[in-house]
C-alpha cells in the first residue's frame, strides 16, 4: 500500500476523553509575531532531570507533564526499574524535575543531553543506546482495521493550534484511548506516556497498543518494547533501523495507518484480518 498524503504527518483529533487538561495545553504554547499578526507557536524549553540532588539529563521539551518525562526517560534509559519518587526540586529551580534514587546503574561518565528531534543524539557511544530487553512474547492478536484506526483517537489539542507537535497515545485493545500526551519532541511524547504508565502501575504493557502520529523510528521501538508493548502503530514511515529492531524484538511494527489501511511490517502473527476475526469471534 503507498502511503497516502498527509500534512504534517499527524492524524485529526476526534476524542477527548483522555486528552491533557486545556490548562496543560495552554501552557505548552506561546504567542509571536508573524507577517504582523499575534500567531501560536509550542514552547521549547531545557528540562533538567536530577536523581538525589545530581544533574543526570537535559531534554529540550514541551512544558507539561514534566514528571511523566523525567520518569519515562530514566525507565528508557535501563536507570530505573520501579516507580520513584518524583517532584520539584528542592531549590524549587526552574524546568528542573527530581527524581529519588537510588538508580538500578551507574549512568554513563558522560551526561545525556537530548534534542527536542531526537532521542538518540549526544549520546557517547552505540552501546548506549542498545539498552537490552528480552523479545515480547507472542501476545494478543488484533483486527487490522482496529490498529488503522488508532490514529484518529489520539486527541492533540497543541497540534490543532500550532502544527508543530508530536503525540503518543496508549490504547487498549480494544481501541479505547487510555493516555495520550504531546511534545515537541517524538521521543519526548513516548516518554510522557511511559512515565505515566510506570506511575500507574501499568508496567509492562503486555495488554496494550502504542500510538505515535509521525514517523517510526529507532528510539520509539526501543522505548516501547522496553515498556513490554507488543504493538507500535504510527501514522508516518519506519526507518531501516525500526523494522530491524522491531523484528529483533517480536514487536508488531505498523506505519501508515490512515484513512482505513495500515501496513504491517513485523509481527503480522499478532494482526487479524477482518475476515479471520469475524470468523475467529464466531467460533467464540
């Protein structure tokens, strides 16, 4: 299936359930000139993510959410295994999150610094990023027509006003949205919602779908099978690397679900066609 055209990559918001509070939107998006006019643009903004009063990783990020981030990343980065504590600093500095040890390793000699583009550049070397994690198990099995839909539930309240946001919803199986969180950044969306899974006590998503509005890459692979999700879904295209990992993992890897199609790179096992699930529900 070509992949149809799709401004900007990101798919209509059409629920609100799980979307972030109007406030939080509010607060992620500024006011600039442009040809004269007062225009919106998203906020970008350094966050500093502390454990026990140390300096561990800077993120250029979305305002919002910001524990959720703080959480999510550590847990990405193999640093963290359980929920912690997590909250203002005690300086009460600004854009800064601290989080309570003590973290499951040493992090690596030089510090993380994180683009809002990109989730894997400063880092020193490639053994960084391969942070292991055992494949996914064969897990449930879901209709096509169900992950191609998936997009049109990510609500994006920022993305509507700016154009300039990225998404990540988690699903369950049923296709009810669960959580759904925006940032500049792609990686930074993921985080958002892993950390709020963590903080929850939804660890490992075995159970669920994850959802991003752009492009599949790396980082959002690695991230999601190390939260144990057996579905990544996206609106945009794999990279060479994505499809690499997601077989390396038994994840199932979709990109271009829109308009009622989807492509099924990895893990096919797990996707139902219409006919077989209709047939398969009968038997039920």
């Amino acid at each position: 299936m070509s992949p149809p055209p799709s401004p900007g990559g990101q798919a209509p918001a059409t629920d609100v359930a799980a979307s972030p509070a109007p406030e939080a939107a509010a607060r992620a998006l500024r006011r600039v000139l442009r040809d004269g006019e007062s225009d919106l643009v998203a906020i970008e903004e350094p966050l500093e993510i502390r454990v026990d009063g140390e300096a561990i990783a800077v993120t250029m990020r979305t305002p919002g959410h910001d524990e959720e981030l703080a959480v999510g990343f550590l847990y990405g980065e193999g640093l963290i295994e359980r929920a912690p504590a997590v909250g203002l600093s005690e300086d009460l500095a600004a854009n800064t999150i601290e989080v309570g040890g003590p973290l499951t390793r040493e992090p690596a000699a030089r510090r993380f610094y994180t683009s809002s583009s990109c989730g894997v550049c400063g880092k020193g070397a490639l053994e960084e990023v391969a942070v292991r994690c055992a494949p996914l198990s064969p897990g449930p099995r879901v209709a096509r027509a169900l992950l191609a839909r998936l997009p049109e539930g990510l609500v994006q309240p920022g993305f509507a006003r700016t154009g300039g946001l990225h998404a990540t919803g988690l699903f369950g199986l049923d296709g009810e949205l669960l959580c759904v969180r925006e940032d500049v950044g792609r990686h930074n969306a993921m985080d958002k919602v892993i950390g709020h899974a963590l903080l929850a006590g939804r660890l490992p998503l075995a159970e669920a779908l994850l959802c991003v509005s752009g492009r599949l890459s790396f980082e959002l692979v690695q991230k999601a099978a190390l939260a144990g999700c057996p579905f990544l879904v996206g609106v945009g295209a794999p990279t060479s690397l994505a499809v690499e990992l997601a077989a390396e993992r038994a994840m199932t890897l979709c990109g271009f679900a829109r308009r009622g199609g989807v492509n099924v790179y990895t893990g096919a096992e797990r996707v139902l066609d219409q006919g077989l699930a209709a047939s398969t529900a009968a038997a039920d």
